[in-house]
C-alpha cells in the first residue's frame, strides 16, 4: 500500500466576479425608464468608474453617479467580489516536512509530511476585503488488491483583508503520505 500526494489542489474563492452574476438590466439616475442591459466588469472606488459589457461584447466606461439609486447600491455592495475577481491570482507551492523510514521484515515503510502553499497575491492597488479561501487537497492510496481509495484534506481561511500588491500564504493541511515497498521491489 502507498500513498501518493497528487499535485492536484482545488481552490475556492468565495469573493469572485462570478458572484455577481450575469446580464443586469441598468437604469438611469435621470429617467429610469432609460435602461439598457450588460454585465458589471469592474468597478474603480478611487475614481467612482463603472465598467459594463454590453450586448455584442463592448465595453462602457461612465460615472458611478449616472446610474440610479439601486444599481448604484448593487455595485458598491459587489465592488471587493468584482475586484476579487479581476485581480487574485493563486500560486501553489508543494512543500514537504522530513520523512521517516522503517524497515521491519523485508518491508521499507516511508512517511512524509506534506502539503501546498497557497499564495493569493492582489495585483490591484486597492485593498479587497473579506476573502474566504477553501482548499482541498487530494490524496491517492493505492492498493495493492482492490481500488484506490481517494482523501481529502479541507481547510478554510478567512481573510479580512488583503491590501494592494501584497501576497498573503496559507497553509493547506499536512498530509502524511505513506509509502510501502517489499524486499525486491524498485528501491527496496
């Protein structure tokens, strides 16, 4: 029996621009019955700008304060996720932590510790807050009759705030990763 840490770590980011969701119908501060429909793209807090897709893909730049109340309102209630999303990007470092080898009968035994850094870097020069990052990491142990069987490891973090241009490193679970090999088997 072995296990084999697989490089495979899966990442949740709870702020993202798919939380805003798709297609809005915007209406004007001066008549609202003057609409038109797009998807909200970015929104820039130092300079009040909104960007929108529109229909047929173009992009509309204009200031926060030409929409009415309400969609005002949703914008800067989603402006951390809207941000979020356009500007954390994850990094994933495999990191391990020593081994220990026994040798009993024939057999090697070989533990190791071991996990992923996880590096959320904001490219933006504003701040984003409340960020709840969700690992999983996925072990594979391998059988020697029968089916593989698969672990998951799950951690959550919770990040109040991360400021413009920093990297903040978190830490996934530590998973032992156990390795068994008879007398006469490769590396044995």
């Amino acid at each position: 029996m072995k296990r084999i840490l697989l490089p495979l770590v899966a990442l949740t980011m709870a702020s993202s621009a798919f939380a805003i969701g798709g297609n809005r119908i915007f209406h004007s501060a001066e008549d609202r019955s003057v609409t038109f429909e797009g998807t909200l793209i970015d929104y820039d807090k130092a300079s009040e700008i909104v960007t929108v897709r529109i229909k047929g893909g173009a992009l509309s730049k204009f200031p926060l304060k030409k929409l009415d109340e309400s969609d005002r309102e949703f914008i800067l209630e989603n402006a951390d996720a809207i941000a979020a999303g356009q500007n954390l990007r994850c990094v994933f470092e495999e990191w391990k932590n020593g081994s220990d080898t026994t040798e009993r009968g024939g057999v090697r035994t070989t533990v190791r510790k071991g996990g992923f850094d996880v590096k959320i870097r904001n490219w933006s020069d504003q701040p984003i807050d409340d960020v709840t990052v969700r690992t999983t990491v996925y072990v594979r142990r391998d059988a020697e009759r029968g089916p593989s069987l698969i672990q998951t490891e799950v951690s959550e973090h919770v990040i109040e705030q991360i400021d413009g241009q920093e990297t903040k490193v978190l830490k996934s679970v530590e998973v032992p990763l156990e390795r068994v090999l008879k007398r006469g088997q490769a590396g044995c």
